[in-house]
C-alpha cells in the first residue's frame, strides 16, 4: 500500500509543534499541527476531548466513527504511566489521527501512518548518546534461548549443532 505523507520539512513542523505541546500545554501549537496535517490531506478538522484517563487507563486515545478524539492530556499522560515519554504520546497522536483519515483496516493503517510520519525526522548527524547505543547493542546481544530461562538444558539438536562446529 502506498501512502501519501507530507513532506518531511512540514512533517517537521508537525512534530515541533507537537512536542511544543506535549512541553508547554499551549493549544495554540497543538491547533496548529492538527490543522498542518489536516490541511495537507484536505479533511475537516476532527474534534478532540481531552481526559486524565480513558478505559481505566489501559487506553490512550480512541477515535470515533462521527470524528470525535479522546486523548489522554499530556499532563495526565506523564504520571502513572509505564511509557510515559513524549515520543510515546506524539506517536500515539499520529496514530489516532491515522484512524482518523484511515478508517477503513483502521489499526494496520494507523500503525503504518505512524511508522511513515516519524520515519526521516530525526536529522543526520545529529550524534548518538553513548546511553541509548549501549541499550541498542545490549539488545542486538541478548540471548534469545527460551529453555535458558526456564533452568531446563538445551534440546539435543541444539548441543549437536554445538558440536559440529567446535
């Protein structure tokens, strides 16, 4: 499926303005992102309503068929959350807004708009803090071994492949 983005310059814009807010609570920014990005695909505006929680907090923003929003207020959204990072909430806005102008498959589509409006913000160059490049090898080297975990040995196919190549 291919799918239309605004240009990263403009995309740029949006995130600014949504990290403005996420920041500083000033509607003003939000407004002005959510009008850039509907503006860019010719829709109406979509209303929003903003809550402490939404469904007992395991939700963090629905969207309606009638075009209504409810999102979690970036206020609410920093305390008693496990991910309660900016990067977190302006994804999960861009998510929504993908229900919004994707209706139809709408959690495969808004996960995918998600994926294309973050991808080519970050700058190049920009340098790479040593905390999230050790959390990024740590990942790529962690073992993967489900019977490690459990306490239990290896399978035997997998000492044999061991063998072979020692």
């Amino acid at each position: 499926m291919r799918m239309m983005i605004p240009p990263v310059r403009q995309r740029r814009e949006i995130d600014c303005n949504l990290s403005m807010f996420f920041r500083l609570h000033r509607r003003s920014a939000f407004n002005r992102a959510v009008s850039d990005l509907c503006r860019f695909y010719g829709v109406r505006r979509p209303r929003f309503e903003w809550f402490e929680y939404i469904d007992w907090g395991k939700t963090a923003g629905k969207t309606y068929e009638d075009g209504r929003i409810h999102l979690v207020h970036p206020e609410n959204w920093k305390r008693g959350r496990i991910y309660n990072k900016e990067r977190m909430w302006i994804q999960m806005i861009y998510h929504e807004m993908g229900h919004y102008l994707l209706w139809v498959d709408a959690e495969r589509k808004a996960d995918a708009f998600m994926r294309h409006m973050v991808i080519g913000l970050r700058r190049p160059g920009r340098p790479v803090t040593a905390a999230s490049a050790q959390r990024q090898t740590a990942r790529m080297h962690r073992p993967h071994d489900r019977n490690r975990r459990r306490g239990s040995n290896p399978p035997s196919r997998v000492r044999r492949r061991v063998a072979r190549a020692s």
